[in-house]
C-alpha cells in the first residue's frame, strides 16, 4: 500500500497536537516506511524470511504495507486476528499459538479456504483434530511442528519428539507429511523442513 493509500485509509492529521483527543493513534508514515525498509533489508540475500507479527500493531493496512515491503506472510497469535487481517494483500498468516477446540478448528479451516494458513502442533490429538477440520472443510492447511527452544510455553522439548508426532500422523489415515520449525518470538522465519506439511 502506498504512502497516499495510507493517509486516505488512516485519515491524515492536519491539526496541531493539542487540539487531537486522546486515546489517538499518530503514526509518523516516514519513521514507518524507513522501518519496513530496515526490516526487510535484514533478510536480504539470506535464507531466513521476513514474517513480522502483527500484535504490534494490528492492522491490516500496516501489514498490506509489510507484505509489500518484502516479507513473506503476517504471524498472528489468534484465529481471531487472523481472520481480521485476511484480505486481497494479506494472504499468507502463520497463527503461532496452536488452537484447539472444534469452534477454533471450525473457522482455522474457513479462513485456510480462503487464504494461505499455516498453524503449529506440538500435541498427536491437536493435530489429528486439524486434520479432521481441514479435511471436512476440503481446504489445504499447512501445519508446523512447534518445537521449545527454551520459552518453556508451547513446543515440543526436542527434535526427537518433533519427528515422533510426524511418524505418529504418517501413521494415521489420510496423513500426508509435516514440517517441524523451531520458533522465536520475533520477526524472522527460520524453518527447519522435513516435506511439506498439508492436512486435506
């Protein structure tokens, strides 16, 4: 999205600062471009992508700009994120929490079949349960093994039990194969595959 995009869509202040009521959001376009411009600059000419996460700011025009400047997709925390910044210039979310519960599943597979979604396991059941969702909403979901890298939050503690819950889905029906990433709360997605992970 360009600079006069921006400005249309997020109204641009004219006024002085003392005559804006608070709560406000001010955004300094040029401090925000130079920003997008550094962060993608970081993944330049290396393997890692860029996939910054969207609860800094929340906002589908700020991620359109995001995705325009270079990365990848957009992380979000929660399906309900996702599906709000799902658009024409945002169509590649990785949710990073794994979810559970049929409701959460139920719209997971509604929004994988409208856009590209990648979500992350750590748990045989919890993955059996995408499957069954992506499969009922005939959708291809893409599905990352979460591994601990010492966070002590979500995640499988080691890459032998990474590859002992893709063996274990290989082995029920209608399995095709997993990834595995081992992830850091920030900006950049460093993936370690082992195939291509879709539940359909």
């Amino acid at each position: 999205m360009s600079s006069s995009a921006l400005e249309t869509d997020l109204m641009t202040v004219s006024q002085s600062l003392d005559a804006i009521d608070t709560p406000a959001l001010l955004i300094d376009l040029g401090v925000l471009e130079a920003n997008l411009a550094a962060m993608a600059a970081l993944c330049t000419g290396r393997p890692q992508r860029l996939r910054p996460h969207a609860k800094t700011h929340k906002s589908p025009i700020i991620a359109a700009m995001q995705r325009q400047a270079g990365a990848v997709g957009i992380c979000c925390a929660k399906i309900s994120e996702a599906e709000a910044l799902a658009g024409t210039t945002v169509d590649d979310v990785l949710i990073t929490t794994p979810l559970v519960g049929a409701p959460k599943l139920t719209r997971l597979a509604a929004l994988a079949s409208r856009i590209r979604v990648t979500t992350v396991v750590d748990d045989i059941e919890a993955l059996a349960g995408l499957a069954e969702a992506a499969n009922r909403a005939r959708c291809a979901l893409d599905v990352l093994v979460e591994i601990d890298v010492g966070q002590n939050r979500c995640g499988v503690r080691s890459l032998e039990a990474a590859a002992d819950l893709v063996a274990d889905h290989h082995d029920r029906p209608r399995a095709r194969r997993d990834r595995r990433e081992a992830r850091r709360d920030g900006p950049v997605e460093d993936r370690v595959d082992v195939g291509h992970a879709v539940a359909e």
